[in-house]
C-alpha cells in the first residue's frame, strides 16, 4: 500500500470514529530502525547533476537516490554542501531533499515535502505533511525531527495518530 494511500486510510478511520484518535501539538517518537551511523558514506544517484564552484553546492535532479547504510532517501532534487564550501573534498555536510521526499530505513518510513540532513549532528528534519508509517501504525503532522544517533525524535504540528488494538491484528 503506498504512503499515501495509507494516510488517506487513516483518515478515513479517523472520521468514521471507529478508533480513538490522538491528537497533540508534538509527540516524541522511537525509531528504532531509523538508529544509524552517519560517518558511512553517502552515495547519490539522479538523472542531472549540476555543480556550482562559487557557492560549493551540487545539486542532483530527476529521480535522485540516496543512500548512507541501510538508511534510504528519495526525491525529486537534492541540493548538497560540502564542508568548507569545497566540493573536491567530498565530504558532504548537509544534504536538502526537495519534491515527494520519501525516508526508508527498516520496516519504518516517513514521507514529507522537504527534508534537511546535516550530516555532522545526525539529524534530519522534514517538513511538510509529514506521514511516518513504523509497521501498521501511522503517524502524521507538519515537521519531524529525527535524532540518527540515538534513533529517537519528535513529531510537530498537529499530529494525528490511529492506535491499533491487539484484537484488529
């Protein structure tokens, strides 16, 4: 079932008033799955690639791939900075996703506008109707802030959430 199709689900439970909803202004989230090292490499895959030497940014378009372990992140278009605002040195200091961003690590994912990875801190904040899925549960708001090393983070902006009983497994 697509992300989307998923949240629509919710909603539609949620509106039936079949389950007791949860709504809050931030909720703090386990992800177990989504626990990773950012000090392994980042590896990029799109359809364009432009440099830009003054500004020491790449920007990826068309179908752009991201991939740093088990962790995976797919967009529209990536804009990276490089430390130091140098591209040749390849080290990568913070990566925005752009158009449809869709974060997979494990069995959990998350789906949103835009997307912010700072590789040093190893957090990632996306934005924009955001909608986590971990297994059959949901969980949606406007902003999620993912702390990788510890796997834990916060969902923002009215966040909306359907919680399964052990008798609807």
């Amino acid at each position: 079932m697509s992300f989307k199709r998923l949240f629509l689900a919710c909603l539609l439970v949620l509106s039936a008033g079949l389950h007791a909803p949860a709504f809050a202004q931030g909720a703090d989230v386990a992800f177990g799955a989504l626990k990773h090292d950012s000090s392994l490499p980042v590896e990029i895959a799109a359809d364009q690639l432009q440099i830009n030497q003054e500004t020491g940014k790449a920007v990826f378009r068309g179908n752009v791939e991201v991939g740093q372990g088990e962790m995976r992140l797919t967009a529209a278009m990536v804009e990276v900075e490089y430390e130091g605002g140098d591209s040749s040195t390849g080290k990568v200091q913070r990566l925005h996703a752009t158009g449809g961003v869709t974060l997979v690590s494990g069995a959990e994912a998350a789906e949103a506008r835009d997307a912010i990875y700072t590789i040093g801190s190893s957090q990632i904040v996306m934005t924009g109707d955001v909608l986590l899925t971990q297994g059959q549960n949901a969980l949606a708001g406007q902003k999620l802030v993912v702390d990788l090393d510890s796997g834990t983070g916060v969902m923002e902006g009215r966040v909306r959430t359907v919680f399964r009983s052990d008798a609807e497994n």
